[in-house]
C-alpha cells in the first residue's frame, strides 16, 4: 500500500467554507502583508501594521500605518485574537473591503498568556 500525503493535512482537518485558502479553492496570490490584529469579527479580521518611510525633501523618516481587512476562514477562527501578530496574502476581491486572506499566525503562543 502507498500512503497518500497531503500538504494540506495540516492543523485542523478541514472546514466546508469554500472560500477557504486551505481547504477551499480561494487562491492566494501577490501581496503579503504582516501586523498586529486591532479587531475581530465572525469571518473577518483587521490588522494594522507600521512602515518607515524616508522624506526626501526634509531628509527625515516618518512612520505610515496602514489598515487591511483580511477574510477569516471558519477553520481558523479559534487560533486568533485581538494583538496577534498575522500574516495576510492577496486573493480575489471577497467583497467591497476584503481583498485578503488570514494565512498563519506569527506571534509566540506560550508568552501572551500572563495575568
Ligand atoms: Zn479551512
């Protein structure tokens, strides 16, 4: 017999959401994006994340902070809370706002516990 290997069996097994990255057939494509979760919803999260650019004309820095909403899949619904550290990659337009996808979470998950 010869065992079949999926990539995809990791983590949890699988969910009915079709708009899945890892169990349904949404394709992940262009950008990537990581930050910080400021807000949580049933299917959707926000992040935001800070970018150093330079001002050439006064020769300075000054931060940018940026705004992505990001869809959530069902499967991954319980592995992320508000202050984690995510990454996001670029899918199809899901809807008006969301044009990115929840991919893993980055953040240590021992540490953040406390209190
Ligand atoms: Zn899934």
């Amino acid at each position: 017999m010869v065992e079949k290997k999926s990539k995809k069996s990791v983590g949890k097994p699988s969910c009915a959401d079709p708009k899945c990255p890892f169990h349904g057939h949404l394709k992940v494509r262009g950008r990537e994006f990581k930050g910080y979760v400021v807000k949580k919803l049933p299917k959707k999260i926000t992040i935001k994340f800070e970018r150093i650019v330079k001002v050439k004309k006064y020769d300075r820095i000054k931060k940018e902070s940026a705004k992505i909403h990001a869809r959530l899949p069902d499967c991954k619904r319980e592995e992320v809370n508000v202050g984690d550290y995510v990454r996001v990659g670029g899918c199809r337009p899901l809807s008006k706002t969301i044009s990115f996808v929840y991919l893993e979470n980055l953040s240590p998950k021992s540490s953040k516990e406390e209190k």
